[in-house]
C-alpha cells in the first residue's frame, strides 16, 4: 500500500511539476532579459532576493521568446474556423436519400472568453451541402429514383459555456446552447413549393480542448450533441423511417487565434 | 360476350364524316341482316365439308372455334370439356397416369397439352361439363388442382359515335410533368400487352368466311398501325389460335391495339394521340380471339353459318400461358385488360411466377358494378384474375374514374379494388368523357355490318371499361421501372403511396382502392423532409 501511494505520489508531483515548469521558465524568461538571472545546472538564482527551486530547471530553452502569462480575469476573444463531421441522427432518411449520414460541414465562430472566470459566450455558424437522390421507402429499404436532390443544413450556434482554465496549453472547456438551422432540399425538375426551405430550433452541448501552440494561435477539438426535434418526419422519406430529428453528433477541429 | 357499356366511334378526320356503331350487343339482338347480304340463321353452323384452300390466318382448328361458339350460346364462362389440371410436385408419370383413369375417357398422360410444369390443358371428348372433370381430378391424391378452363373477356367494347379527341385522361394524372422527368420510358424495358394481340405486320393474307349465302374467299389485309413502328414489337407470341411464339401476331379486334395505344402509342409525332410509355418495346402476346378469329376458324374447317356475335374471349390457359412468355422473355410490365367471375388458380400461380420474375402487373378490376346484360346475376362480383392481386405484391387490380374523377358506372368495387385511373364514362360529356386511342377502324370490322372485313385502317377511338383503366397503370409502371425501380413489390407499393386519395380523405375505399393513379408523383419520389 505505502508503495502505491508513493508511485502515485511521484505520478501527481511529476504532472504537477510540467505545469509548474512552463510559468517558471516564463518568468526566468523575463529576469534573464533583465540580466538578473543566473542559471546554474540543477537551479534558477534570482538577484531580487527570491530563490526559486526549479527542479526541472534543465529543461529550460534559454533561447525562447519571453511569454507572457495570461491573466485569468482579462476579457479574452477567441476566432476561429472550423471542419465539422455531423453524424446525424435522422441515420435511415439521410442514408435514404444522400447515401450516408455522415456529413462534412465547414465554418467558424467566436467565443468571448473570461467573461466571468472561465465563463466564455460562443456564436458560430457551419454550413454543408450534399447531393443525392430522390428516393422511396418500401418495407423498410430505400429505393433510389435518381433524381438528384440537394440537401443543405446551416445552423448557427448561440450559446456559451465554462473553461476550466489551467497552466497548461490546453484549456478544457464545456457549454451549451440554441442553435437555429436553415435547411433546404432542392430537387431537379421540382414544382412550386416542392423545393425545402426552412429553419429549425435546436440545441446542442459541447465539450472539448483547446491547445496553444504559439503565442496567439490555438487548435482544438471539440465534440458536440445537436438536437433538432421535430424538424422532420411528417413527409417524405423520413415519415418512413419515423425520424424526426435533424440534429446529431459532431466532431468539430478548430483552428484560430485568440487575444 | 362484351361488358359494360362502351362506345367505339371513329372520325374520319379529312372528310369530317363521323362514323359509329352501336354496341354489339344490341346489334346482335336487333340485326338480321348485315350489309344488304342476306345471313343464315344463327346457331351452331353445320358443317358442309372442306371449302377451298387453307388460308394463312387464322391457325385455330375449327373444332375448337366451335367449342367457343358453343360456349357462347350457352352463357357458359369455362370451354365445354377443358379442364386444367395441375399434378402434385414429384408425381410419376404412373402416378398422373392413375389420377387420369379417374376420368370416363382415361385419357393418356402423352395426349395431355402441357402448359408449364406439372400444370397441363386435358381436353375430354366425352364429358362438356369441365366442372365435373376438375372435380373427378380433384379426388385424385396426385392432382393439386384441377379447375375448368375459364373463359376471359375484355373489359371495354366499342360504343356510340363521338367527334371530338380528348386525352382528358393524361391531364387527370398529370402526365405531362410525369412526361418532364421521364419522357416516354426507354427503349429497352418490354411491355407486355396480354390481349388480343397487336398486328405487327403490314400484309394482307386470304382467308375463307362466310358471305351469308356461301363460303368465299377473300383477301384481308392487315397494316401496322401508324401509331407503332414494327421495331418496338418484340418477340409476340400468339396463345389464342396458335400455340405460342410466333413471327407475327394479328388483331382482329382492336381491343389489344387500343390498350397498348394507352401504354405507348407513338407521341409527338404529329399524329393521333399519345401514350404514356412511347419509348418502351411492347410484346404483343395474343390470349384472346375475336368474333373474326372464329369465323375465319370455322370456314376454313368448312362450318357455315356465322358466329355469334358475342362468342370469343380468352382462356384461363391462354391467359396463364401469356404471362408465363411475357415474363420469360424479359416484359417488365404485362397489362391484362381482361377477367371473368370465377378464380383460377393456373392463372394464380401464372401471376406469382411472374412477379417472381421481376414483371409488374396491372389488371382490370372488371366492370360489373351495375347490373348489366354481359355480367352476372350478381351484381358487383369480384373479377378475376384481378381480385388475386391482393395477395400477390407488385399485381395490381385497376378501378376506373371518369373526367370528374369519380368512379365509373361500371367499374367493380371490391377489397381487391387497389387503385384508380382513367377508364372513361360516356355519362359525364358522351364519348368526351371517354378513352381515345388508336386502333382499328372499327366500321371496317365490325361484324353486326360487316362480312369481309380489313384490318389495315386505323383511327383514334373512344372506348371505356377498366380495360382502359388498366393500361394507364402500366405505362406509369414502365416509367417508373425506366426511373430504376426494379421490384414489382417496390413499383406497387410506390403507386400506392403517391395515389391521391379519392372517396376518403386518406387509405382506401373498395371504390377506388388507394385513389387515382399519380405518375409524376410517383417518379418524383421523396426527400427527406
């Protein structure tokens, strides 16, 4: 017993030390610039009558660009782009029609950070288009009429959320909010309002990982659920299939700056 | 024997001369002479021996004319001693051998006429009554079934005389959207017309009849109707007077011509009407003779006299025979505007092996709704082979609808009623509210005025019936399957959903089963939403 609880004593100190490190070598950083540093093998003496003990202190890159820590309380904008995989609910009817329920979206955002802690607002908006075929349902299996047929689906994200702020790069976040989707079918040789243009009132969730890799540029992933009820189902082949939601799960990787 | 009422009226558009009949049946009971040429009296003709050379059409033995004639003149709706008869899978030829000696005349095992399988045509000489001999058959362990070889009738005849053309029908069903999406069909997918046949040759043959006085000689010839070109024809065989594939297949009645016009007679081309399906091969399968099949029959095997007017049809054999062909060589879509009043199962296992074959099928639900001279004492009895669609999917029974787009008169409501299209009615508007397609002229044969007829002229005629409804059906089929719907099961279940609801606000009604018939509905399928 007292050997796990040294072995996970080393394992904490050892994630506790990374963190510690990288603010460290920040501020060693800083007084080097100043001349009020000196760097011996095993430790950092500091001029100023502080005396830090870095035990990782071999680890420091002398040549590093000073870095300045960010302050948890300053209002913060974060913009980015984004590459969404939506893997939608409505399986069958998209399966039916597009051959797959499973589609790319492009898009971007921004998120309004610190607006209290780690208290973040988020608004963004993704867009994929897809074509296929008209097609019919028979006992369950779609027959396609092949008549092309374009499905669009744009939703647009209002909500926020929590970052769980570290002294890491990566930065855990989670949040929610409504989402508002355009979506329109548009089929060749389609009569007055046989075409599909409307918008529908969602939610989502959201959870995931931002990463810093340089100063001003992040990268993240983030997963989100997507409800959209009711926004389908009383026509076409997802009365069928008796889907009547359009939402669904998405991987999202972003891309952006921050300031 | 003719159903329903039904108009024939033909225009002779350069002359502006409208010339009509009436139906035959009130012909035949009214006219005794025909063309100035005094007749003999009717009945059974009585055989006076050979009479000249043997002519090319028809190839009907004039004693089986006669057994139809004989049928005719005692209202019987099976052929006097054909029973059909189907072995139990596995059956020795000893063991069919044995059920046969149950049977008067124990008949040989070889005399017997295989229609496919173990499913054969026995022809009794010493017993008419064919429901005594399937029920004799029937006690046989060996037998699965045995059953009277029913006799068909087309579903429409010829009416009054009419002058104008109207295709109100097309435009009830929205066909010329239909027409956007898929135009015609393609030229590769095969309609079978199981009727009584489509001349697919321009030819004039001799032939011996009787002119009232003396059997005569003479030259009838026969064209191709200018709605058609003989290269959509493919493969016609010809089950009614001969026994099978053959090079050339003759209508003698214009009813097979009039409903393959339905299903695609030849469109934008300047001349008569359209069809739906005009890009598709039509299959002429003839399974059903006329009043001329059987006097050309009868005079060539030396019989005087005429035919009754109301003798011909179709036999359940025929007819099974038909549907077998159409769906071995390749018919996707095979149309029977035609039925009786009693079930048959070798039309049944006919229509089963079929579907299992891929071909779509749309029949005519009958047109007994009324009490009608050509119908039942019953009134409103189920027709067959079209109440067996219910239970067979990707078969389709057919109700007809007039230019209102309520039911017709005539047509015969029922459980096994699955769907409505256009058949006509000649009470909303006359012949207006009827059918109009290319066929044979009709005043060149109609045999209440004629005694030498032609077959080589042709005019747009209005005709009524759910043998006219039905055909709609399979020119909406083969635009579907042309679409890339491949499963009979698929292509009915596509026309039920997309039908628009009529007599209720939703389902079906016996009336007009899921409602009318919505082609373009049907190719423009489904999206998501």
């Amino acid at each position: 017993m007292r050997l796990f609880f040294k072995l996970v004593s080393m394992v904490v100190l050892a994630l506790l030390s990374t963190s510690v490190c990288a603010q460290e070598r920040a501020a060693v950083d800083d007084l080097r610039e100043r001349g009020s540093v000196s760097v011996a093998s095993d430790s950092v003496q500091i001029d100023t009558g502080e005396s830090l003990r870095v035990t990782a202190s071999k680890r420091l890159e002398i040549g590093q660009p000073p870095r300045v820590p960010p302050e948890p309380n300053a209002l913060g904008v974060r913009a980015f782009g984004t590459v969404d995989i939506n893997a939608l609910t409505a399986q069958n009817s998209f399966n039916a029609v597009l051959g797959t329920s499973r589609v790319t979206a492009f898009g971007g955002g921004v998120d309004v950070l610190n607006i209290w802690r780690g208290l973040f607002l988020r608004a963004a908006v993704s867009t994929t288009s897809k074509t296929g075929s008209r097609a019919f349902v028979a006992n369950g299996q779609a027959v396609s009429l092949n008549i092309p047929l374009t499905v669009s689906m744009t939703p647009v994200e209002v909500g926020g959320g929590w970052r769980f702020l570290t002294r890491t790069r990566a930065t855990p976040y989670v949040g929610g909010g409504a989402l508002a989707q355009f979506y329109s079918e548009k089929s060749n040789f389609a009569g007055p309002g046989e075409n599909v243009s409307q918008t529908n009132i969602g939610y989502f969730a959201l959870g995931g990982i931002e990463v810093e890799t340089v100063r001003w540029l992040v990268v993240g992933v983030e997963a989100q659920f997507r409800g959209i009820p009711h926004a389908i189902g009383q026509s076409g082949v997802s009365q069928s299939f008796g889907e009547t939601n359009l939402g669904g799960f998405t991987t999202r990787v972003l891309i952006g700056v921050k300031h | 024997m003719l159903k329903g009422t039904s108009v024939a009226v033909c225009l002779i558009a350069a002359a502006g001369i409208v010339v009509g009949t009436t139906g035959r049946r009130v012909r035949a009971q009214t006219t005794e002479r025909r063309s100035g040429v005094p007749t003999a009296r009717r009945g059974i003709p009585t055989v006076v021996g050979p009479r000249g050379p043997a002519s090319v059409y028809p190839v009907m033995s004039g004693a089986r004319a006669l057994t139809f004639i004989g049928a005719a003149q005692r209202g019987l709706d099976y052929v006097p001693g054909e029973v059909i008869v189907k072995f139990k899978s596995g059956v020795s030829v000893t063991g069919q051998q044995r059920a046969l000696r149950a049977l008067r005349s124990r008949p040989m095992v070889t005399d017997l006429e295989w229609i496919s399988g173990d499913t054969a045509l026995h022809r009794d000489e010493l017993e008419y009554d064919a429901h005594i001999l399937s029920t004799q058959l029937l006690e046989q362990p060996e037998v699965a079934y045995a059953e009277p070889n029913y006799i068909r009738h087309f579903q429409s005849t010829p009416n009054d005389p009419g002058y104008a053309q109207h295709q109100w029908n097309f435009a009830a069903i929205d066909m010329p959207r239909a027409w956007d999406i898929n135009p015609g069909g393609t030229s590769s997918l095969i309609v079978a017309v199981v009727d009584s046949g489509i001349t697919t040759v321009s030819q004039t043959f001799s032939a011996l009849t009787w002119n009232g006085q003396s059997t005569q000689q003479i030259s009838v010839p026969f064209a191709i109707s200018p709605e058609f070109s003989a290269s959509r024809f493919i493969t016609p065989a010809d089950f009614a007077t001969g026994s099978g594939a053959q090079s050339i297949v003759l209508d003698l009645d214009g009813h097979g011509t009039h409903v393959a016009s339905t299903i695609g007679e030849n469109t934008n081309n300047n001349i008569g009407e359209a069809g739906i399906a005009y890009n598709v091969k039509l299959m002429p399968v003839k399974v059903c003779f006329g009043y001329w099949d059987l006097q050309f029959a009868l005079s060539a095997a030396g019989f005087t006299g005429f035919v009754p007017l109301n003798a011909g049809g179709c036999t359940a054999a025929a007819v099974a025979s038909g549907i077998r062909y159409a769906a071995d060589n390749g018919a996707k879509v095979i149309n029977l505007s035609l039925g009786g009043f009693a079930s048959s199962s070798i039309e049944q296992d006919a229509l089963n092996y079929a579907v299992s074959k891929g071909a779509f099928v749309a029949m005519s639900a009958g047109n007994c709704y009324q009490a009608n001279p050509a119908c039942p004492p019953m009134v409103n009895p189920p027709a067959y082979p079209a109440a067996l669609a219910t239970n067979i999917d990707g078969a389709m029974a057919v109700a007809a609808v007039g230019p209102s787009l309520n039911h017709s008169f005539y047509s015969s409501a029922g459980p096994y009623v699955e769907i409505s299209a256009p058949g006509g009615n000649d009470l909303e508007g006359g012949v207006n509210g009827m059918i109009w397609q290319a066929t044979i002229f009709p005043p060149d044969s109609d045999p209440s005025t004629v005694i030498f007829p032609r077959f080589d002229r042709y005019a747009e005629v209005p005709y009524e019936g759910t043998s006219m409804a039905a055909p709609h059906v399979s020119g909406a089929a083969a635009l579907i399957i042309s679409q890339g719907v491949t499963s009979p099961a698929v292509v009915e279940a596509l026309i039920k959903q997309t039908a628009r609801p009529l007599g209720t606000a939703s389902g079906r009604s016996d009336l007009y089963g899921f409602g009318l018939i919505q082609p373009r509905a049907a190719l423009f399928g489904f999206g998501i939403k």
